[in-house]
C-alpha cells in the first residue's frame, strides 16, 4: 500500500471513530486518497457521503447538517482556489459556533518550492476563524505513522467539538504521488485503530461546568436569538419575565411569549414607559436595530449568555456574562408581565389586521401564510436580509417550528447548500424563505444528487429589496438607488430551475401560495413575485398601525 492511500484510509476511519457520521466532498485530483477510501466507508454503511462540484455550496451543506444534528461535519476538497471557496463557509460557523472538520488536499512542499499548478499558500488560509490548524507531515513508509495521523485527527475533532464551544477546524494535508491505491494491501505496520471501534484518544464532549449569569431585577426582559429561543422560553415561564425573540413568535412557547416583541421594541413611546431594569440576552442578536439600541441603553443592566469570550456588546456596558442562566434573587412583578402581554395583544391583533387589508403580495404577509402554514415539526431556514425580518415581525407563535439562520456572519452565501444540508437530517417536512439575490447567489446546489423533502419559497423583488428599508432606501438616493443598491436582475427562475431539473412554480394568488405549501416530496421551489417599491411604505402603515393600538391601549 501506497503511503498516500494508507494516511487516507486512517484519517477517515479515526474520524467515523470520533463520531463523524456526515462527510461532503468535492472531487478533485490531489484529495483523490481522501475521496477513494470516503467511497469505501460509505460503501461498508459507516459514514454518509455527499459530493459537491461546488466548494462554496459543499462547506455551507456541511455547515447545515453540522448546524441541524449538533454534531461535527468533515468537508474534503483538493488544493488549490477550491480550498479558499470554503472560507465563507468557515467564516459562518465560527460566528455561530458550528463544528465542521475542514480537510483540504494540498500538494508536497516540493511542489510547493517548484510554482507547481494548482498550488496556493494554505497554511492557516482561514486565519483566526478556525479553532485549530495543523498541517499533517507526508506519508512515509515508517513507524509510528498510524498513531500519529489518528492522534491529529483526534486533536482536531476535540478544538471542533469537544472544548468549551464549537467551531470550524482545519486539516491541510499534503499527498505525495502515486495518489491511488497501487494494488498492494499490505503495510509494514497495523494501520487498526484501538479495540472495539474507541477512537485513538479518549476525549470529553464538552469542557467544565457551564458559568451562570444571575438576574435581580423585578422588570426584566429575556432577549432569545435562534439556539437559545427555547431554552429562554422555559426559563422565562419559570420566572415570570417576558420574552421576546428575533425570530418573532418562532419556537416561542409559555404564558410569557411576546409575539410582536419586535414592534414593541421599536414602539419609542411604549419603551419610554416599559424600560426594563436588566435584559437577560440569551445568543448573538444581529438583526434589529431596537434590539441594539436597547442593549445600548445606560439605563438597562444587560446579561449576556453567550459560550464564548467574542460578545456583542453594542455600548460597551455588559453586566454579566456567562454561559447559562441561574434562577433571578428576586420574584419578577406581576403587573410588569401583564403589561407587556396586554401590548402584546393590542399590536398582534392590529398587525393581523393591517396584514389583511394589504394587497397579496408582500413579505410580511408571505411570511405570515409560511409560518401559518408549515405543518408541526417543520424545519423553516430563513434567508437574511428582508426574510429574517419578515418573519420576526409577521409571524405567530408557533412553538412547533424548528428555525435555522445564517446569523454568524449573516451573509446570504452558501443559503441553498445550508438549507439542503438542514433537510437532510431533519424528520420531517423542511421549507425555506429565501429573497431572490439569496437564492441566485447559490443556485449552484441545486445540483444536488440526493435531495432531501425541501421546499424553498422565494421572494422575487428583482433585486435588493432590503436596501427599500434603509436609509439608502430614502426618496432623496432615488436617482442612484437602482443601480446601485436596488440592482434589478430580471432573472427567470423558472428556467433557472428547469435547467436543474427542479420543480417550479409561480404562486400568483394567495390561494396558489397555500395550494403550494402543502407537503410534497422531493425538492421544489415556490416563487412569489413581489413589487420592492411597496416595502417601505407598508412597513411605515404597519409601524402606523402598532403605535395607534398602543395608544389606545395605554390611555
């Protein structure tokens, strides 16, 4: 046996040792170890494998599975730009604390030192955004070997996993020719792993006991973002605090849930009066604008759980933070909670209201039909820009949903491959809300060979219809605004995927959008079309509308 072939087969059979269920690969010629002895585990039923033509969509694949099961994800491309094609990828999961075990195939130093093809700098290509660099030694055909490359594979599912909080790592691994296996099995040494399939060493899940922030105050606020929603509902029925989160009413549950918390928030009259003493922020918010001004507050103690040193901390002032959240020293008042419930149900209802008398479509009432119409224990991946917040403003409470967003770095790269890998692991119906730039910008998964039970709804608005929204959206930027933020694409969707053999359909009316929510098999794509000129004066009507109810709630 070839050394190349057998460093290969080691690393990959550590790597299902250390529980690595999930590997996508992209092919290439220098990773050709790699990809041969991943064929032979999928082959035996040890590992499931997914390839990808495309780097960008293959990191952001594995970025889903490994967001979606919590556990650890490898993802193997050759030398080269398909190594650099993963750094966004990389960039995401560190943000959001992400497992992935990034193996790149590089070539001998060399090559290196000779201007081989193929050949980039990859020592520490994903600088400070990885848990844990190493560059394996090459093969060679001496002692010791085995112990070695199934130590590092150890070391680096450990940094990804099983410290104090979960991240990207990176492997680069230079092969030497020949890079096939050369039709001799035998090897001077045993290339077995320990007895009875234990990895090589013995590492803990996780590191010490969680550190606990502790609130005191008797009118506090819980903030949840995406992993932490749960969790903060719970604590927040315990204790009697509301809660608010930032995907709206999603994954919300208890007497305590606020569903228009994001209305409430940017109602300035009604915070004027419902300040809170201390907000318990659980996750990394960083959609909202209200959420940063009120972590900003000099007036308002802010806690923070967050498992890592890197905290958002908009002014500067964070009270506390910790990694979990203790019961509060004082009992919460009542009349504070009551409050905030008799606002919630004033804004719902007027948001409902204003919703229905809209002319279909528009974002806000696409995403109030989705979150209405998702059967219990659905996944919804939300895209960023105008559906993060469409849903968070139109949504109900709906307890039963599963929610994954792309908040690291809250790009809109690699959106489809995250969505694609999220359904693969998830029992049950999977949907997506994507706009359209979001979905053009990965088209490219929808190669994919094995498609999950996914349907991507897509809010065509021809453009950057979140920049209608912002400040660049502001009459007085009209005559440069098209061009260089609304930026209309006229893009045909529907050919875009008959080119990939991908069902579609234009959901005109409001009849066709339910019609075509209902659970299908296979992958498929739901587009709405959706004038952006409307976007900024319906969320001023619908802004209009909070404020009056409050109003007349609060007189």
């Amino acid at each position: 046996m070839n050394p190349s072939t057998a460093q290969a087969k080691v690393i990959i059979d550590e790597l299902v040792r250390n529980t690595v269920s999930h590997v996508v690969l992209s092919p290439g010629s220098r990773n050709a170890p790699l990809s041969l002895a991943l064929h032979d585990a999928a082959a035996a039923g040890r590992l499931q494998l997914h390839v990808r033509i495309d780097e960008r969509g293959a990191g952001f694949l594995a970025l889903g599975i490994a967001a979606r099961t919590g556990r650890p994800v490898a993802v193997v491309c050759t030398s080269g730009t398909a190594a650099a094609n993963f750094h966004p990828a990389v960039l995401e999961a560190d943000r959001a604390g992400v497992p992935l075990i990034v193996l790149t195939a590089d070539r001998p130093p060399e090559l290196r030192a000779a201007g081989a093809n193929q050949v980039i700098n990859q020592q520490r290509l994903y600088g400070d955004a990885v848990r844990y660099f190493d560059e394996l030694a090459v093969a060679e055909r001496r002692a010791g070997q085995n112990a070695y490359w199934r130590s590092q594979v150890c070391r680096a599912w450990n940094a990804a996993y099983g410290e104090w909080r979960c991240g990207p790592v990176h492997l680069n691994i230079p092969f030497r020719e020949p890079l096939v296996p050369d039709g001799d099995d035998e090897w001077f040494e045993s290339l077995e792993g320990r007895p009875g399939g234990a990895r090589w060493t013995e590492l803990p899940d996780f590191g010490a006991l969680p550190s606990f922030v502790v609130p005191s105050a008797r009118t506090g606020l819980v903030i949840a973002c995406d992993s932490g929603v749960r969790a903060a509902s719970e604590w927040a029925e315990q204790h009697g605090w509301p809660v608010v989160s930032e995907t709206g009413g999603l994954g919300l549950s208890g007497s305590t849930a606020i569903a228009s918390g994001i209305w409430l928030l940017g109602a300035e009259e009604f915070i004027a009066r419902h300040r809170p003493e201390q907000v318990l922020c659980i996750g990394r918010p960083t959609v909202f604008r209200q959420v940063q001004a009120l972590l900003s507050d000099a007036d308002v103690e802010v806690l923070l759980v967050r498992p890592d040193a890197d905290w958002p901390a908009p002014a500067h002032n964070v009270r506390q933070v910790g990694q979990w959240f203790d019961a509060p020293t004082k009992p919460a008042d009542p009349e504070w909670l009551a409050s905030w419930q008799r606002a919630d149900g004033a804004a719902s209802e007027a948001v409902a209201r204003a919703l229905r008398k809209e002319p279909w479509p528009s974002g806000l009432r696409v995403a109030a039909e989705l979150v209405d119409a998702v059967p219990t224990d659905s996944l919804l991946v939300v895209g960023s820009s105008n559906p993060a917040r469409d849903v968070a403003l139109a949504g109900r409470i709906r307890p039963d949903i599963l929610v994954h967003r792309n908040r690291g770095v809250a790009g809109i790269d690699g959106t489809v491959s995250t969505a694609l890998g999220a359904a693969t692991v998830h029992r049950g119906p999977s949907y997506a809300l994507l706009g359209d730039l979001t979905f053009l910008h990965d088209v490219n998964a929808l190669l994919a060979g094995d498609r999950p039970d996914l349907t991507i709804v897509v809010l065509n608005d021809d453009g950057g219809g979140i920049f209608s929204l912002l400040e660049q959206g502001a009459p007085e930027h009209g005559d440069a605004f098209e061009q260089v933020f609304g930026t209309p694409h006229g893009a045909d969707l529907g050919a875009l995927c008959a080119g990939f053999h991908v069902p579609h359909v234009v959901a005109g009316s409001l009849a066709e959008f339910r019609e075509a929510l209902a659970p299908a098999p296979g992958l498929r794509v739901v587009e709405v079309r959706v004038d952006r000129s409307r976007h900024r004066d319906l969320h001023g009507r619908m802004r209009a509308a909070v404020s009056g109810a409050l109003g007349r709630t609060f007189t």
